[in-house]
C-alpha cells in the first residue's frame, strides 16, 4: 500500500487545510495511506495526523522571525522530530503546502528530503517558494523576486519583521534548496501562479496546474425565492488590509441601506468597530452554517488584494452565488460573464456598480452552479493528485 504524507500549517481547517483533507480522502479512495503533519489548529481528520511542535515552540519561532527575519528557520527541534516520523512512515510521496507559519524548519525538511529518494509534491498557495521573504507581492509592485531579493518592501507585513532584513539571504538559501530538490514537482493552483513559477529559478522543475475543488454535494444551493430583500456577502478565514475589509466597509457608505450586508470571518475587535449598516459574524468552522450564508446571499463580493486561488469564490459559485471580485491573481480565474464580475483592484466605486448592476439584472444562479459542477468539484480537481502521485511513482520505478 502506498503511503502519502502531507505537511501543512493546519489540518482540516481553513482551506489549504480542507484542501490537504480532500486529498487525503481521494488517496485513500485509491488505496493509499494517508497522513498529515500539521502546526497549529486542526479539526477531526480521515487521515492520521502529526501534530509538528508545540504552541511554546511555535511561540518562539514567531519571536524569532520578528526579530531576524527568520520565518521558516526556526522550530528545529520540532522539524527533527517529524523527520524521524518521515523514516518511521517511510511516505511514497511527500506532499508540501504552506510550510510557512512559523511550525516548520523548511532548511533542515528540505537538506533530509534532498537526500532520499522520496517523491515531493509542492502545491503553491502564494509565492512564499520564491521570495526572500513575503507571500504576496503584487500590491508593493515589487519585481525584485525574479532576480534577488533584498531591501524587501514588505517586511512589516507577513511574516513580519521588526527589525532584521535578509530577504536577500533567505532568497538565496531558498533558491539553493528548493532548486537542488531532484524529486520536487510544483502544483500551481491557478493560470496566475503558474505563470510567476515560470520565471522564477523553479522555472525548470516540473509543473502542473491543478485547480482548488469544493466539495459540491456539501455546498449546494438552497436559495429561499419568496425572500425580497437583496444580500450581499463578504467571507475570509482573517480578515485585514489584504484582504480588502477598509474596501467593505467604504462599500457600505456607497449602497443603499436597503442593501443587506453581511461579512464573515470577523474578530472578537473587528466586530466592535464595524460600520452601521453592516452584520458582522465570527470565524466559522460550521459548514453547514457557512453553506446556508452562501446560499442565502445575492452576491459574494472579494475585494482582496493578495490572492491565488480564493476557494471562498468557488464554495459561492456551488451555491449558485455569482462573485464579484478585484481582478488580483488568480481570483478573476474562478468566474466567467455568466457567473460574475471582475472590477480594478481598488476601485470600490466600481464594486458598487458592479452590485447594483446585479441587482438590477441578477445572473443565472444555475449558471453558477454548471461551472463549479463543470470545473471545481473536489473529486475531480483531487483526482488529479493522485494521478499525480501514481505517475511519478511509475517514473521511479
């Protein structure tokens, strides 16, 4: 029986970590174990799970990373131990996602993997892989990652950096590891990343486009008809400048107050700071209390400014919710005409166009859900993992 470990900062929580759980269950579908080796939260898994460290060590590495730019390269002792899981495990195939979020030593992880034989399948959320230091560096206009990192304009930003820059020495150190890696193959979850890859120096590894998928038997619509009243709806895991919160609530001074409001994902602060005029709802992990917001709502508006492959677009579009959204990496990817709006990256006037123009001439809600059916449904979009895995096993053998 072949065996799979996936690394990632959570398991079954959040969406790189519903993601690693949907692969984890096509896997298993196809005979394989299945493990995931998490940082931080989790929720019940199908597959056995590795917790990597502890909060006192994820603790420090924060504290390291603050203070010498060193994200990634702290929590040796924890990375050690999971190495020692890997040789107990001995996994066909190591599938990588976000292995930021200060669990993980990525240098001692990749310098033990360069040394084996074992398959190594990164999926790239953001483009941590090929920066010096950041994820997302489109909104600082920052070209730097194509040649050398260095003087990092985002080094206030995550993850954050108080004092220390060595963006250029971090570009360096991952350049040198993650291109010497024989066995990687690199998974783009959308057109835009892919196209970053390819003129990156992971230009030359293996690359495959594999879209996110939503589980669409769970995120179904169920829209109420006899309802009159118009709903707009904005929905993130964390909720911040990126992810164009200041954006909503500029939005909610242009619409008319008949407008119904509603953003999900809110702190315990943010929640005591909204505008009036506007519902704001915690962090959910209840899907079925996130399907019926979905399902209820006229429109998913996703202002962000920092994205790759929103699976908050596609858990709409199941719905039969058509999405308007910033055209910001891969974001424009996931809609077409029929099934939503793509508006200039902080053109909050535009939004508010965009939103009265549907509420005037509203989508096809079926339209939205033949496209997550035709393009986005997990089990096909995980299939592809596992065929993945299968053929890099038989170039092996």
């Amino acid at each position: 029986m072949p065996k799979l470990l996936q690394i990632n900062a959570t398991a079954n929580w959040g969406s790189t970590g519903r993601i690693a759980e949907q692969i984890g269950l096509a896997a298993m579908a196809r005979g394989w174990e299945s493990y995931i080796a998490y940082g931080r939260n989790h929720n019940s898994s199908e597959s056995n799970l590795i917790r990597i460290g502890s909060s006192i060590e994820v603790g420090l590495h924060v504290i390291k990373a603050r203070l010498f730019d060193a994200a990634g390269l702290g929590s040796s002792r924890a990375t050690k131990r999971l190495i020692r899981q890997i040789e107990r495990i001995r996994p066909d195939v190591v599938q990588l996602h976000n292995i930021h979020g200060y669990y993980l030593n990525y240098k001692l992880l990749f310098e033990y993997l360069n040394g084996t034989d074992i398959k190594v399948v990164w999926t790239f959320h953001d483009c941590w892989a090929f920066t010096g230091h950041c994820a997302h560096f489109v909104k600082a206009g920052c070209e730097k990652w194509r040649q050398d990192c260095h003087n990092c304009p985002l080094r206030n930003e995550y993850p954050k950096s108080w004092i220390s820059d060595r963006s250029e020495a971090n570009y360096m150190l991952r350049k040198e590891l993650f291109g010497q890696s024989h066995n990687l193959s690199i998974v783009s979850v959308s057109e835009w990343i892919d196209g970053l890859v390819s003129d990156s120096f992971l230009r030359n590894k293996r690359r495959i486009i594999i879209h996110n998928g939503v589980d669409i038997n769970s995120f179904s619509p169920d829209y109420d008809n006899s309802r009159t009243s118009f709903k707009l709806l904005a929905v993130s895991n964390v909720w911040n400048e990126d992810k164009g919160l200041n954006d909503l609530f500029e939005l909610r001074r242009l619409l008319p107050a008949e407008i119904e409001f509603f953003i999900v994902g809110l702190s315990a602060n943010q929640l005591k700071r909204i505008p009036e005029g506007i519902n704001g709802i915690q962090r959910t992990q209840n899907l079925a209390e996130l399907i019926e917001l979905y399902s209820s709502a006229d429109v998913l508006v996703n202002p962000t400014y920092a994205d790759t492959f929103p699976t908050v677009n596609l858990e709409a579009l199941a719905c039969g919710t058509p999405v308007i959204t910033y055209k910001t990496g891969g974001s424009p990817e996931a809609i077409d005409e029929e099934t939503g709006i793509v508006v200039a990256q902080g053109d909050i006037q535009g939004l508010a166009e965009a939103v009265l123009r549907l509420k005037e001439q509203p989508l096809s809600r079926e339209a939205c859900r033949a496209r997550a059916e035709r393009l986005f449904d997990k089990d096909k979009c995980f299939e592809k993992y596992i065929s993945l895995y299968e053929s890099l096993l038989a170039d092996k053998n």
